[in-house]
C-alpha cells in the first residue's frame, strides 16, 4: 500500500519533472532562437540587416525592445572573435559587453575586439515601425501613445490586426484616438472593403494636420474611383482648415522674429536712441554675452553637470556684467572724447567692434562654439495647428520681460530720471547736481550690459561664432530708426511691426526678396515720418 | 590713459605679428609657398583652419628634407573675406613675395577675383573647396569636387536608396547654389521628376530665422511622397537651420537632409543628438579608417595641439594638392610656372580616403564619392560610396550651354573650353 502510494507519488512527480523540462527547453530553444536572430543582424549589408528586424519584429517577443533600442542608437556591437553581439556600454577605453536578451553583464572588450553594427536611415524606419508593433501593449501609456504614433506615420497592413487587438484592449483616453487614427492608416493601406476604408479616411479627415493629409495623399495615389472623392473632399476640408491657421503660424513666427529684433535692439535703444551714440560695437556686445554663455556652459560641463539646466539662469547676470563692463571701458576710454563728433564715433566704435571681434577669434578660435539648449528649450509642442517651439516661446517672454524691467528702471527709479534728465538737458541737469560724467558711462554701460543679455537668448537659436554680432547690427539700427529714436515703446512695436511684415512677406516673396522689401518699406516710410514711428516731441528734440 | 597706452601697445604687438607672418625670414636658399585664405570676416571660420593644416603641411615636408634640397618657406597673407583684396593679395605673394605656388580661396567669388592676376602673371593656385564647376583655367588646379563629385551622385543615393520622389532644393543666394540647383534641377527632370515635385529656396547669407522655411519643408512633404532636402546653404547658417530643423522634429528617417557644405568643422558647433540620420555628401570623412588618415589626423592635433580639432574634406583637398605640387615640381626639377604646368598632368598621390587621386588634363581630380550620415558624436558615417573613382567633370553635361564643351590642358589641345560640336576652342566661360 505504502509502495504503491510512493510509487504513484513518484510517477506523478516525474510526470511534472518531464514536463517541466520540456517547458524549459522549448523555452531555451526559443532563447537560442531569438539569440542567433540577434547575432543575424551582425551581418550583411543594410538591406539583409532591416530585413533581420523584419524577421525579428514577427516574434512579437518583448524581449527582443532593449536590441533594437540599442541599434538604433548605434550602441549594438559585433564580436570579431566569434560573430556575437552584444549590446555596449563604454567604460574608458573598453566597452562592457551586455546580453541583448538577458540583459546581464557578459565582461568587457577593448573596442577594437568589436564591430560596431552600422545604421542607416531605412534601417533606422525600421527599427522604429518594428519597436511601435512590439510596444503596443507595453503597460506604460506613455509607451503606448509613442508606439501608436509610430504605428500612425508609417502605416503597413500587416500590422491591422496588432493594432486593432490594442486597440480593443487600451483604456487611456489618450492613447485611445491616436489608436484609432493607427488603425484608420493601416485600414487604407490594406484590402478591406471600401465601406470600412471611407469610415478610415473620415477618422483620418477629422483628425486633421500635416501627418493626415500626408496619409491622405499617399492613399490618393492607390484608390479607386468609389473612394477617391471620399478622400478628395477630405483633403480639400484639411487644407481650408490649415489656410487659417497658416495665418495664425505667421503671426506666431513673427512675433518670435520679432522678439529676437526687440532684443538685439534694445539695448541700441539705450546707446544709440537715448544718447544718441552711433554705437558700431553693439552686436560685438551681443556676441561677448553669447560666448559668456559659452564659458559658463563649458565650466558647467566640466564641474557640475547636475547644473546644465540652470546654466543661462548663470549666465545672464555673468553677461550682464561682463559686457556692461567693457561697455563702461569703451565710454570711459573712447566714446567720452568724442561727444559732439557723431562721424568720428562711428569710425572709432566700428575700430572697436573689429578688435572685439579679432580679439574673440584668437581666444576661442575662429569656429563655432556649442553652446547647447537646456531640457526645457528643445522640442516643440502642437497648439491646435501651430507647431510652437520651446526656445521661441521662451525668447519672446524673455524679450518682454526685459523691456518691462528696462521701462521700470527708466521710469521708476532714481538713476532713471537722472539719465532721462542729462539727455534731455544736459546743462540743467548738471546745474541741478548730477554728475553727468558718470550718469553717462553708468547708460552706456547699462545698454552694453542689455546686449550682452541678448547675447545669452541668441546663442539659444544662432551660431556662437565670432561673427554673431555682425547679423544683427543692421537690423538693429533698423528697429530703433524705424520705432523712433529715443523712444523704447517704439523699439518694442517696431521690432514686432518688421518682424509680422517679414514673415507676412516671406512666402509669397522668399527670404532674400522679402528682406529687400522690407528694408524699401523702411526707407519709404522714413521718407514720410523722418523720426519714426513714435517720433519724441518737445524742444529736446530740436536742440 | 593707461587704457590708451594698452590699445597702442595691443596696436603694436598685432603689427609686428603680421609682419612676423608676413615672410620676416626671407632667405634665398627657401622655396616659398604662398597661403592665401581669410584670416579675419565671415570667412576665417572656415579657412583659418585650412591655412593651419598648410602650414602644418609645409613643416611636415621640411622635416623630410625640404623640396629640391631646399626648405619651403609659407607666406601667409589675410584678405579679411573681402574679394577685391583677394586680389591684391594674390599680386601681393606673387610679384613681391616671389612665391612659387598659392594655395587658397574658399568661396567662388573670391576665386573669380583672384583669376586675372594668376593668369596675368602666369602662376599656380590650388583651389581646395567643392564648387559649381563651369570653369577651367589653365593656371589653376581644382583639388575640390565639381558638380559631379558630389550633388549628382548624393543625388543618386537618395533616389534609390531612400526611394525619393520629391525634392527641396535650398540654398545660400549666390553663385554655387544658384549653379548647383540649376544643374541638379536639370538632372532630376531628365530623370523624370515632376517640376512640381522641385521645391527651390534660397536665403540670404547668414540667414538666421528658419521657422518659415522648415515649416514649408514640412508642409511640402506632407504630400503623400518619399521628401528629401537637399541643402546648399553655406557656412553660419547651417547652425541655426539644423536647430530649427532639430526643434520642429523633422527627423531624418521622414526628411532626411542632404548637405554639401556642412563638414565635421561645420558639426563642431552643434549638439547632434536631435540631427542623427541626416546626411552629407564629401569626398572624405574624419570617420574614414585607413592607415593614412589616422596619421593625418594625429598630426594635425599634435600640431594644433589639441586633442578635439576635427578634420575635414577640404583639408584633404589641400593634402592631395600640395603632394601632386611636391611630385611634379620634383619631376620638373624646378618651380617654373609651365614646366610644373606641364609635370602635374597625371600626376598621382595617395588620398586619405584609401586610395589614389591623379590630376586629370583637365586640371579637376579623380576622388570617391562618400556619402555620410550624421552621428550623435559630430562625425560622420559612410553609408555608401562610389564603387571606383570619379572624375571631375568640370563642364556639366546637363547645362544646355556647357554639354558640348571639354577641356584638356595638354600640349595640342590646351584649352579650357574646346567646343566638341564646333570644334573650335572657345565658347562660354573663360
């Protein structure tokens, strides 16, 4: 009794033992499987190697997201010794060998012992398609919604019945119609019946924007005739939609265009509209603070890289400083003796401005610096049919925030009054007690200390180069002679009044033609209202 | 004052620089080579590295030995980006300075302003940078890429490799975009691209604000067909159009961006991350592995000492040109003008990329075509190249009024511009 009860104990447990090793070796087989996949993509020329990821994205295994994360991001490597790959990391000089399956640590190799497996664009549109099906149902939404996006801009009919399982099963609002719309693309590319495909290129239709009529056109080209007004009406209804909002897209790029003007002119505004210095140097005071921006990132880099996001929030007073410094050097040095000698100003501070220049071309060399853009200024994010890019956003609030702080310390504050005081009359002023000497080099300075801020926002979207100053002295003295000498609120509409008409301008005339107009408008409109736009009045302006 | 005192002594010490610079070690026993690129102006961004990687050139021979059993000795002289200067220089190196042969000029226009002096006083120029092609001169060597060497095949590339159907040409307003879109234009319809399929663009120089124009970029490859740029836009303003481009998510997989003026030096200011995929078409990479180009490259960062200075392909240009001088003034065994004229003609030196480049009768060379995608390190990666070696072709034959003319500077012939329908030398161009 006893025996038999062991005995059949023992055959039901070797039962389980047998199947046990049956589950386990079906599975290392299918690991060994998906391994010689992996090391499959090691070899060949592109085309072999997208068609691996074809053949690997149909395993619907997860497992395999981590390889292609890493071949896309060209951190995949072959071993020369016996052809298997691995997924990197460098450490000095040697890589650390990872398993793309497991994900464990393998050892280390010096980098020549490996290949690095080459990507290229069709191999990277691979990757990407065969990353969105395999993370359709990943339990992270933001996953999901990326994967669907994925899914939406490139569209295959193989991948119908993935998308719609996902679909079937996703909860989040979000990711939702996004789904749908993948679904809707995948459906036109495939061989359902027209009645579905007209239900598609309506999903489609009202979703609207760019990626939409591009999936419309694209399906154009292959419809058949009871389809093609379907997506034809569908077309016609995107593109009325994107007429208006075209309008809307010209207004937002003007006002950045616009902002960038205000802020390489504000500070001319000061040196050239209120004292009336014709100040040649000016972009060299712009071109100082963007390479202050330059030296604080570079410390940054090289000391705290936990800082980077904080570095222009260091670099602006640095600038401030630094070129309000020079500023006073070159009033104290240079500018003082020639009051009164608007010619000879001009030669000297344009003089000035080439040994500026020269003496940055020898410091830092004549290339371009990288100055990079902080998280929170790269990207863009959509706005209705407006494509709003970050570090345009945040230079037009700069630039206002800046005026605003300008017209306060102007207006509100005793050295305020003084400077507006000294230009106005000078000899009563003086009489009255101010130092007028002093209230100078403190405005000049304060103008220079201005662009050198500029400078800071400009190396966010230009060329850190020593030529940076030379692009925008020109447009300067344009705003401020345009919005009226001596005026600010002037500088202020009149940057955004040229940067709207530029960018009004711009598609119909082009970049260079649109320029030429613009700068003809100016001079007519000189012609017309010699003082501006905002011209003072008073016995000041006569003297 | 003591301010005024420092500016007069800054004053001092830059005169006495150039006049350092300016051949202060003249000596007979010395063959002198004359560098004539922008040292100052918009231009000495990129050409104050190429008369770096010349002088380095030039010390890297005399530590062989010299030339002819004498030193070479550089003159160098800065035409501060102002073409009329370039030339004033030009005359400068070669009447006073009695120099045997110049390397130099970057842009087409200061090359045009240079051309009546060389011919005039019948001496050489080796020009290194990729141009427009339309133009053959009896004194100067073309060690850059015409037309052919570079905006067809890049061409090519993206049409088969990539499938593209539609195409935005855009470049800098002035004359090698102007004439490599015409001449690109003319090929893609040839090929059987639609004109409505052409977008063309130009922006002035150091164009600054791309909202507009990649927002187009974009609008126009939202049409249902395979989109490529393929950009021409020159020096500053590449930087904040890859920003731009980078920061409205164009990405390279959707518009890849194909550019002939955007080297590893043009990289160097740009975070690359968001710009992976985006290519460019050259003759060389610094990515190129083979045993000469990494010597190169040690040496030049030895020389600069430092450890981050890239290489580009006009650096290369000057590499091939100043070896073929060196051979054909040895073969010569003298720096005459028309005895070294005449030596150079098939002349052969190793390029970096891994092979040979002669100099064809034609005054162009033979080179690969390698075309490259951008890396989020700033180098560049070859996707593709040429099976063989191309040669230059200096008159396009997709122009109308430049497909029956060649040019052959060898003794019979010696015509820049020989006109195959005619017969006859001459025709357009000079």
């Amino acid at each position: 009794m006893l025996t038999r009860l062991a005995y059949r104990s023992f055959q039901s447990l070797l039962v389980t033992f047998c199947l046990l090793i049956t589950v386990f070796a079906t599975d290392l087989r299918a690991q060994d499987d998906l391994r010689a996949m992996v090391d499959a993509l090691g070899e060949g020329s592109f085309a072999k190697t997208v068609e691996q990821v074809e053949a690997l994205a149909r395993t619907g295994d997860p497992k395999i997201v981590p390889a292609l994360e890493a071949l896309a991001a060209g951190d995949l490597y072959q071993r020369n010794s016996d052809k298997q790959v691995f997924l990197t990391r460098t450490a000095g000089g040697t890589l650390t060998l990872v398993d793309p399956l497991t994900g464990e640590e393998v050892g280390t190799e010096a980098a020549s012992a490996l290949t690095k497996i080459r990507v290229n664009n069709s191999l990277r549109r691979a990757v990407r398609t065969a990353l969105g099906g395999l993370t359709l149902m990943s339990p992270d939404a933001g996953v999901r919604l990326q994967a669907a996006q994925t899914m939406l801009r490139s569209p295959s009919a193989d991948a119908l019945e993935q998308v719609e399982t996902a679909l079937a099963a996703e909860t989040n609002a979000n990711v939702k119609p996004v789904l749908e719309r993948a679904r809707a693309a995948a459906l036109l590319v495939s061989d359902r019946p027209d009645d579905e495909k007209k239900a598609a290129v309506a999903v489609i239709g009202n979703a609207g924007g760019q990626d939409a009529l591009s999936l419309l056109s694209a399906a154009l080209a292959s419809a058949d005739d009871n389809l093609r007004p379907d997506i034809e009406a569908a077309i016609s209804s995107i593109k009325e939609r994107q007429a208006l909002w075209s309008v809307g897209q010209n207004v937002w790029y003007g006002l950045s265009l616009g902002s960038v003007l205000l802020l390489a002119a504000i500070g001319l505004a000061i040196t050239f509209g209120v004292m009336g210095i014709i100040n040649m140097a000016h972009g060299e005071m712009v071109m100082l603070g963007a390479y202050t921006t330059f030296v604080v990132q570079e410390v940054i880099r090289t000391s705290f890289p936990g800082l980077f996001d904080w570095s222009l929030a260091i670099a602006l007073p640095l600038a401030f400083l630094v070129t309000g410094a020079v500023g006073l050097a070159i009033e104290r040095g240079v500018i003082r003796f020639l009051y009164g000698r608007p010619l000879e100003t001009l030669l000297a501070t344009w003089g000035i401005s080439l040994i500026l220049q020269q003496a940055v071309r020898s410091i830092f060399g004549p290339t371009n610096r990288e100055v990079g853009n902080p998280s929170w200024m790269s990207g863009a994010f959509e706005l209705g049919g407006l494509t709003v890019t970050w570090n345009r956003l945040w230079i037009i609030v700069f630039a206002l925030a800046v005026f605003t702080a300008l017209l306060f310390l102007l207006k509100k504050t005793p050295m305020g009054l003084q400077m507006r005081a000294v230009t106005q009359n000078r000899r009563m002023a003086s009489s009255m007690g101010i130092r007028t000497p002093w209230v100078d080099a403190l405005t000049f300075a304060l103008g220079s200390g201005i662009a050198g801020i500029a400078g800071v926002a400009l190396s966010q979207i230009d060329n850190v180069s020593p030529n940076l100053g030379q692009g925008y002295i020109i447009d300067s003295f344009m705003v401020v002679v345009f919005g009226g000498v001596g005026n600010l609120w002037g500088t202020l509409v009149g940057a955004f009044t040229l940067g709207i008409l530029n960018k009004f301008l711009e598609p119909y005339a082009g970049a260079v033609l649109g320029k030429i107009l613009v700068l003809v408008l100016i001079i007519l409109f000189i012609q017309k209202r010699p003082r501006g736009l905002f011209a003072l009045k008073g016995r000041a302006v006569e003297a | 004052m003591t301010i005024k005192a420092r500016l007069t002594g800054a004053f001092l010490a830059a005169v006495l620089s150039t006049t350092a610079l300016n051949g202060a070690f003249a000596a007979d026993d010395t063959i002198k080579v004359g560098i004539l690129h922008s040292l100052s102006g918009t231009m000495a961004i990129s050409e104050t590295t190429l008369k770096d990687a010349m002088l380095m050139l030039i010390e890297e021979q005399n530590k062989k030995g010299g030339l002819l059993g004498k030193k070479l000795e550089a003159v160098v002289v800065d035409p501060a980006s102002d073409w009329p200067l370039f030339a004033e220089k030009a005359r400068e190196l070669v009447s006073v300075d009695k120099v045997s042969a110049v390397f130099g000029c970057w842009t087409s226009v200061s090359r045009k302003s240079v051309l009546p002096v060389f011919e005039e006083t019948n001496s050489i120029l080796f020009y290194p940078v990729q141009y427009e092609g339309e133009e053959s001169q009896r004194n100067v060597f073309y060690t850059g890429a015409a037309p052919n060497q570079q905006a067809i095949p890049a061409v090519d590339y993206l049409m088969e490799n990539e499938g593209v159907e539609r195409w935005v040409l855009a470049g800098t307003d002035y004359v090698y975009p102007r004439t490599t879109n015409k001449i690109l234009e003319a090929y893609l319809i040839a090929k059987g691209v639609a004109p409505e399929d052409i977008m063309i663009n130009y922006t002035p120089f150091g164009h600054s604000d791309w909202q507009t124009i990649v927002s187009d970029i974009k609008g126009f490859g939202a049409a249902g067909k395979k989109t490529a740029v393929v950009s021409t836009i020159n020096g500053d303003a590449n930087v904040p159009f890859y920003k731009e481009l980078g920061n409205q998510g164009v990405k390279a997989e959707d518009i890849p961006v194909v550019a002939f003026s955007v080297g590893e030096e043009e990289l160097a200011g740009l975070d690359t991350a968001p710009l992976v995929g985006h290519l460019a078409a050259w003759n060389y990479f610094q990515s190129v592995d083979n045993p000469a180009n990494a010597e190169f490259i040690k040496t030049w960062k030895a020389y600069t000492k430092n450890d981050k200075r890239v290489t580009n392909d006009p650096m290369e240009a000057h590499y091939i040109g100043f070896n073929m001088w060196l051979k054909a003034v040895e073969k010569a065994g003298t720096t005459d003008t028309d005895a070294v004229l005449d030596a150079m003609i098939g002349v052969s030196v190793p390029n970096l990329s891994g092979g040979y480049s002669t100099m064809m009768p034609n005054h162009h060379i033979t080179k690969p075509v390698l075309i490259g995608e951008i890396q989020a390190d700033g180098q560049f990666e070859t996707v593709w190249e040429t099976p063989g070696l191309v040669v230059g072709d200096e008159w396009s034959d997709y122009l109308a009024d430049s497909k029956d003319l060649i040019s052959d500077w060898r003794a019979p012939m010696s015509c820049g511009n020989f006109n195959v329908a005619t017969g006859k030398c001459g025709g357009k161009g000079s």
